[in-house]
C-alpha cells in the first residue's frame, strides 16, 4: 500500500545550485581544456604551472574550478543513488560517505593549490 | 486479414509465473486493438482478463503496452502496425491482478496527494467561479488528462522508485497550481516539492511519447520545478 513520505528537505535548492554550477563549470571546462590541452605554448612543466600559479586570479579561478566540481559531481551522483528506494540506513551512509570523500579531496586540492610557492622574481620563470 | 496476438497471461489464483499465449484471429485492418483483444474474449477465451469501458479514448481503462510501447488498446488500429504479431502486456511497474488489469491502487493514491480538487477560499460566488480565456489557456492541455496511467508506468524514474508521485500525479498538481481559481497552490507545491516529488523527473521524455492525448507532461513538470525553485528566493 503507497504511503506518502513528506520531507522538510525538498530538493529544491540542490536542482537550482545543481544547474548553476553546471553552467559555470560549462564556461570554466572551456577555459581549461583551450589553456591546457589546446594552445600549444601553454606547457605542462613544473616551470609554466608556477609561473601561472604566481597570479592569483589563476588560484582563485582553480579553487572555484575544484570545488564547483566536488559540488557538481557528488550531487550529481547522490542524485543517481535517490532515483533508487534505499532503506534509511543506506541513504545515511551513502550520503555520510559522499560528503566526506567530497571534504576530504577538495581540502586535498586546496592544501596542493595554496602550498604552491610565490616566488618573489617572477623574471626567472619567465 | 490475419493478426496474432501474443498476449501475457498470468492468473495468481492458478499460474506460477506469467506466460504468453499466442492468439491467431482474422480481422479487418480497421479493427482496433481493443475489438481484437474483444475477438478473442468472444470467440476464443471467455478467461481473457483486461479492462476497456468506453472504448473511444475517454475513459482511460485500457492503457496497456502494444509492441512494447504503452497506449490504449482503443486508440490504435490493426493497420497501425507493420508486423501482424502484436505483443501485448499489461502496463509495467504495477502489480498485476490478472491478465492485463493491473492494480491502479498506488497509482490513485499518488493522485489523491497532491489533492486533485478545487480548493478555493473566497467566498462562492452567486453563480460560478468564472476563469478568462487566457487563464484558462495556462491549463488547457494539463486538463485533458484522462489518468489512463500510461506515462506513469512508463517513467524509469518511478521502474527503480515505487514512492516517485510520477508524472500523472504532478501534471494534477500543475492542473490547479495553474488554475487562477485555485488557493491551495502552496499546499500542493510542498507535497512535489520533495525528494520523492518532481525532483526524480530528469526529462526522459517517455510519459511524453506515451500519453495518448498528447500531453507535453515533462514541460508540465518544469513549470512546476521553476515554481519550486522561485519560492527559495
Ligand atoms: S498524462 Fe496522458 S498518459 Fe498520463 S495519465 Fe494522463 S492521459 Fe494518461
Ligand atoms: S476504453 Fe475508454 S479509453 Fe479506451
């Protein structure tokens, strides 16, 4: 017999923030495959990351990058696991175990972005 | 002409498990599925099981999956069909009763959430509540439905999720969200506007290619979502 579950947590707000990173990471994808795969003087050496790493609009836009990306994905992926009908205790652990992968590998991608050195003669990278 | 019509059997009083049964019948082309279905009870199998009241798509009793695909066995005819062997089952995801009836149980009880009845608060007027061309443009094609149950049991969504209300159910909640007579919107919106709600439809489309009155559902539904959405600001 069907029974209605209602739920204080409507799904709204993650539909709305699920489209609005994706439009963004539409534009930020972009920009990272035409930098790093497609113009051929952009250079994948320790030498051209620290060099771009020195302006920090680039880290700015990176950390957005990784954490728009985190956000996208896992909610992404609970939303494939919420189209199935999964006891209380599964929806528990699968959600517990998705935030935690998803603090866990941004604060991961934040540690590696933020421990990139400033070097103070940017000339000799150059 | 000479159809055969494979047909899912399945009794839960005598049968195991449901079977096929091949019928061979001779019909005219203009036959509609429904008089062979007809055909076969009368002159074959008076234990053939499947429901039909109108038989001129009104009522919405005989939605079943023809060739794969769900319609109302009123609505197709024999020469709508390249291949004389038409394969017949009852609509999927419900449980069936017998033959090709299934148990719409869930199916109304979804419908009866999202409170599928004009709830307006004002005062009635003298003679009747009246609505201009224009409102009622915005629930034309919602109206129409005739809750056969076609596009409901043809969402994935709700295949892989028996809470999903599914798209007859919302596309109700739309019929009076949108309807300028109403003032329960709200009411109705926070029944969709959960994670078993609208949130499950990810525009497949499939209610869409099945609804026999031809009703855009999943546009239906993203009216619904953008409503949603415009209460979080
Ligand atoms: S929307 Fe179309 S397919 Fe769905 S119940 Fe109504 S008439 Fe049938
Ligand atoms: S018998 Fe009424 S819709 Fe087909």
């Amino acid at each position: 017999m069907y029974k209605y579950q209602s739920s204080k947590n409507s799904g709204a707000k993650s539909w709305i923030l699920q489209r609005i990173t994706g439009l963004a990471l539409v534009v930020l994808m972009l920009g990272h495959y035409i930098l790093m795969h497609y113009s051929p003087d952009s250079g994948h050496t320790y030498e051209a990351v620290l060099t771009r790493m020195q302006f920090s609009w680039y880290r700015i836009i990176d950390l957005l990058f990784v954490t728009l990306a985190m956000y996208h994905g896992l909610n992404g992926l609970w939303g494939i696991f919420r189209d199935y009908k999964l006891a209380p205790w599964l929806r528990i652990s699968i959600i517990s175990v998705l935030v935690i992968l998803g603090v866990a590998f941004t604060a991961w991608a934040y540690n590696i972005i933020f421990s990139i050195p400033y070097v103070h003669n940017i000339a000799l990278l150059l | 002409m000479k159809v055969t019509l494979s047909i899912l059997r399945f009794d839960p009083e005598k049968d195991e498990k449901p079977y096929r049964k091949d019928y061979e019948i001779d019909v005219d082309p203009s036959f509609r599925i429904l008089d062979c279905l007809d055909k076969v009870k009368w002159d074959i199998d008076g234990g053939l099981a499947y429901r039909r009241s109108c038989s001129h798509g009104i009522c919405g009793s005989d939605a079943m999956m023809i060739n794969g695909k769900n319609m109302l066995a009123c609505q197709v005819l024999v020469h709508d069909f390249k291949n004389k062997y038409i394969k017949i089952d009852p609509i999927p995801s419900l449980p069936i009763i017998k033959d090709l009836i299934v148990d719409m149980e869930s199916f109304f009880a979804k419908y009866d959430v999202v409170k599928p009845y004009l709830i307006a608060k004002s005062q009635p007027p003298a003679k009747e509540r009246y609505q201009s061309i224009e409102d009622r443009a915005v629930i034309d094609e919602a109206v129409n439905c005739i809750l056969c149950g076609a596009c409901s049991a043809s969402c994935p969504s709700l295949w892989t999720n028996d809470s999903y209300l599914g798209p007859a159910a919302m596309l109700k909640a739309y019929r009076f969200v949108f309807d300028s007579r109403d003032d329960a919107a709200n009411e109705r919106l926070d029944v969709v506007d959960s994670p078993d709600g609208l949130w499950r439809c990810h525009t497949i489309f499939n209610c869409v290619e099945v609804c026999p009155k031809e009703i855009n559902i999943t546009w239906h539904l993203s009216q619904l979502k953008k409503k949603c959405a415009m209460r979080e600001f």
